[in-house]
C-alpha cells in the first residue's frame, strides 16, 4: 500500500472518530480542530507511523483541511445524493465521502485517483455495495466542480 493512501485511511478514521466527538455544533469547526490531533496521534500510535512522517503530515493536512471546508463539502455532498439524507449515510461511507470530496474540490490530484483511492478505502473498510455508492457520488460530485475555481486551495 503507498504511503498517500494511508494516509487517507488515517485521515477517514479521524474524521469517522470525530463524527462521534463531543462538539458542539454552534462551534463544530473550532471543536474538530482541537480534538483532531489526539485522534490523529492514537491512529499514528496503532498503526507504527511516526508523527514526522510523511505519511502523519499528509494525514494532519487532509484533516485540519477537510475540517476547515466541512460546511462547502458536506454542502456538496448534500446537492449530489438525491435520494438520502447525509444523515441516513452510514458514518464510515459519509466519512470516506468527506475526505475524497475536500481533495477534489480544493487540491489538484488528479480526480481520478481520488476516485480510485475513495472506492479501494472503502473495499477495505466498508461493505462491498459500498465502492459502487462511493463511486458515483464522487463521480457526479466531480463532473459538477468547475475545475478552475477560483478559490482553490492548493496543497501545502
């Protein structure tokens, strides 16, 4: 396995712990960004990665970063599954849609290999209905992104 795809593994399983944190929602943002980097160094701590990895350091900015966008990304997500409430996603699916989401929306990997790497992170950790779901999603949610959006962020 390559070392960017662990660190989306890190990055979902943060997110998908955080669904369940005790934030308050008048300051979802501000709690998810200060409870993160406990979650982040336990995972680190399980899986043998070193926090001054290469692997922590894209892990730490996929996830300050898809905190940071969470309302524009969940947004998205929102206007591409018509047919389900974010609420009636299943937390691990929703979380492996948040991560991919924000690196299609606001970094330029290829969308391809988000894609790609959204359906194999979900083979692993999900059901196997699930890389189908993901997939077009991501798929509708890409066709539907200007690829020159103006405020795009770049990674760092």
């Amino acid at each position: 396995m390559g070392q960017r795809r662990k660190a989306r593994e890190m990055a979902v399983q943060c997110i998908y712990a955080l669904d369940f944190a005790d934030v308050k929602t008048d300051y979802r943002e501000y709690g998810m960004l200060n409870e993160y980097p406990e979650i982040l160094m336990q995972l680190s701590s399980a899986e043998n990665v070193r926090s001054g990895s290469s692997v922590y350091a894209f892990a730490d900015e996929l996830i300050k970063n898809t905190i940071i966008n969470i309302e524009d990304i969940e947004a998205e997500i929102d206007k591409n599954t018509q047919h389900w409430s974010r609420e009636s996603i299943a937390h691990l699916d929703k979380s492996i849609l948040i991560v991919a989401v924000y690196e299609l929306m606001f970094t330029d990997t290829p969308a391809a290999v988000i894609i790609n790497e959204a359906i194999e992170i979900a083979k692993k950790f999900c059901s196997e209905h699930t890389g189908k779901f993901i997939n077009g999603i991501l798929d509708a949610i890409n066709k539907g992104i200007p690829h020159s959006m103006p405020g795009r962020q770049l990674p760092t």
